[in-house]
C-alpha cells in the first residue's frame, strides 16, 4: 500500500445525498476510499426519504472514518486538511458531514474546506488524468444541465443551465413511458445502440444566442410520438433486456438520443467559440455514461482542439474521492473555510467565501487565528 506524504493528507467527505463517504488524497493521488450507499433501504420508499438519509448518515460517518484511516494506515494526527460537501444537496445530511467536518478541523487544528459538490463531479477526471485550463465543464446528471468555464480548481463561472428539466429526468420520462424502471437512462442508452435515428425531432432551444437548455419541449414531442406511434407495440414490462424491444422502439430511443447529443454539442460549440481559449472540456453526471453523447462531445472537442476528461464510471456516482481531491487542490491554493461556514441547500446559490492562508495572502495573521474566526 502507498504511504500517504503526511504534510498534505487531505481528508474528504460526502454525505449530500444517500451516500455516506470517506476518502483520502495524497499528492494528487487517491490513498483510500470507503462508502456506505443507502439505497436499497430508499429503495423501499420509491425516493429518497431526507430524515432518513440524514440519520443513516449520523450512524455510519463516524465507523466510516475509523475503517478509512485502517485501510490507509494513517492516523487522525497525519491528516494535513478536512475537505466536506458543503451543497448542494439535502440539508439535513449536508449537515451531518459539515459537523463532523467542523469537529475534526477544531480538534485536530487543521484547515477546513468547503466543496462545492457539483464542482467536485466535474474536477474528479483530473484524478485519472491531467487537465489544462481553462476548460469547459458540462454538467449532466439527474438534478443539474449546467455549463461552466473553469479557469482553475477554485474559478467556476456558470455560463448556462437548464430552465426546467435537468437531463437525465428527461432519459427518466422517456425510458417510463417506455416501461423501463427507474432510473432508465442506462437502459434507454442500449436501445439506442440498436436502433437507427429515422424520426427526426427538432433541435429544443438552439435558436437563440445563449448557452441555456431547454428540454421539457423535447420530451413532450417524444412522449407525443410514442402515444401515437408506439401503444399499439407489444412490449413486456418492466423492460429488463432491450434486444426483445421492437424496432420502433430501438429507433426512437436513437433518435431522442442523437436529438440530445446534437443539442449538446450545439451549446458546446457556441461555448467554444464565444471562449476561445479553451483547451479542455470536462463532462461529468450520470448522463455523462452516455455513449452517444461521449462520442459526440469527443468529436467536438477534437474539432476545437481541446482535451476531454470523464471520469470512468465509479467516480461518476457520488463519492468522497472526488471531495478529498477538490479539497486537496483547493488547498494548493491555500484556501479555507472558517468554522462559521454555511452549509447550503439545494437550490441556494454557493458562495465564493474561501478565506486564503496568510502565506498566499502576504497576512501575517498565524493559522491557528485564522481558524479560529
Ligand atoms: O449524477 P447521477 O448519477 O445522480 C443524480 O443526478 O442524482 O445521475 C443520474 C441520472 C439518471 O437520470 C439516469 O437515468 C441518468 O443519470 N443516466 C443516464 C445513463 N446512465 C445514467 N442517462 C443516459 N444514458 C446513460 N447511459
Ligand atoms: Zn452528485
């Protein structure tokens, strides 16, 4: 096993959802990871229940700390910084990994940072692979469509965002009017391998001169053509295996899939140009898994000269590797938080608070005062 470089340990943890995680990062690198998903007890309630998820989250955060530091062979003492999803998410659980957060950080006189949990998605490629700034982030996933120019680690600006559904609820819609199971976004990706995009639906929101998405129009013109064209299919439900799927079907899931992919990278490349000096595009969310829109957005970004990262898929989901690294490389930039940081809920926009150690700033104030503010 590596041995952590103890001066810059950085500790990360997620708990904004149903995922209670833990990680470690050193050097850059990934040391341990565990996490304790809760899902299947979710499960039984048909979403995730809040006051639940944040007493799971209460039970488990502290022997989920014990097993990392085991698996790492660290001790608490040779943590170097405490990085914690601050938002967005679900209040109640934010808070229970803000708290453990906070305590670490006083106890342990160590820096405490915040981390934007959907910056944390889109910064974890640079795990697997180096990344040159600035870069294009394009956020896809199950509560958020969000472009961003990312000038640094710490340097995000929102250049557009999705005015009613998010992605992969529109995948969701149409996958269960297809009689697929939640969440159907995977299994509506396979039928579109196998089909063909014959029916061809406008491009939703791209005449205009902004880089919004729009896709509930979308989803009604799918949902329309399938009423007409598709009740009369005989199709067994729920969906498991798409190979037993008509070919309608096949080519309708392709043809909503090539619509997507195409609206992307119209918005993509409107990015680009009004940019110019991108060399990176970062795509990260669970719609990120799928194949056709990778493939296009990899064309694209080709076609401009810049990189791409994805993250393979298990730094995809929620985790507290992607918090530990973001955390990590805030810290290379001597940000902080001081322990009156907020925690920021689900539709809240996040702060840019970050205080900055004396060493970076010219202060002459010491650490230990700057925690303690
Ligand atoms: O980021 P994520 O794992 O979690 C949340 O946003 O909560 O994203 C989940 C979304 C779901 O809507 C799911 O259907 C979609 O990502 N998804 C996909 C694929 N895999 C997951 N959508 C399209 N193609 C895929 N291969
Ligand atoms: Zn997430």
């Amino acid at each position: 096993m590596r041995r952590a470089t103890p001066h810059d340990l950085c500790l990360g943890i997620e708990t904004s959802c149903d995922e209670t995680s833990l990680a470690l990062v050193s050097d850059g690198k990934l040391l341990a990871h565990v996490l304790a998903s809760q899902s299947d007890l979710h499960a039984l309630f048909g979403g995730v229940v809040p006051e639940l998820a944040s007493r799971e989250h209460y039970r488990y955060i502290g022997r989920l700390f014990d097993e990392l530091l085991e698996r790492a062979s660290v001790s608490p003492k040779d943590i170097a910084a405490v990085a914690v999803s601050r938002g967005p998410g679900l209040l109640g659980s934010l808070l229970v990994g803000v708290a453990f957060a906070k305590a670490l950080a006083l106890g342990l006189s160590i820096p405490l940072v915040g981390v934007n949990h959907l910056h944390a998605h889109l910064l974890a490629a640079g795990l697997e692979q180096e990344i040159s700034y600035p870069a294009l982030g394009l956020l896809i996933s199950g509560g958020h469509t969000n472009i961003y120019r990312i000038s640094s680690p710490s340097s995000f600006r929102a250049l557009g965002r999705t005015l009613d559904d998010a992605l992969g609820e529109a995948f969701d819609k149409i996958g269960n009017l297809l009689g697929m199971s939640y969440p159907s976004g995977r299994l509506v990706d396979e039928a579109a391998r196998l089909g063909n995009a014959s029916v061809s639906f406008p491009l939703p929101y791209v005449r205009n001169t902004n880089l919004d998405f729009s896709f509930s129009g979308l989803k009604t013109a799918v949902a329309t053509y399938i009423e007409k064209n598709c009740s009369g299919l005989s199709v067994q439900k729920p969906v498991t295996d798409v190979r037993l799927l008509p070919g309608e079907i096949l080519d309708l899931c392709a043809s909503f899939t090539h619509t997507v992919a195409e609206t992307l990278a119209v918005k993509l490349q409107r990015a680009f140009r009004q940019e110019n000096d991108i060399r990176f595009c970062l795509l990260a969310g669970g719609v990120a898994a799928n194949t056709t829109i990778r493939g296009r957005i990899r064309a694209l970004a080709a076609e401009n000269g810049a990189g791409i990262a994805m993250p393979s898929p298990a730094l995809c989901t929620d985790n507290a590797a992607m918090v530990a690294y973001a955390g990590w490389l805030l810290r290379q930039e001597g940000l902080f938080h001081p322990l009156d940081m907020e925690t920021i809920p689900r539709g809240r926009a996040i702060p840019d608070d970050y205080e900055r150690d004396p060493i970076f700033s010219g202060d002459t104030m010491s650490k230990a005062s700057c925690l303690c503010r």
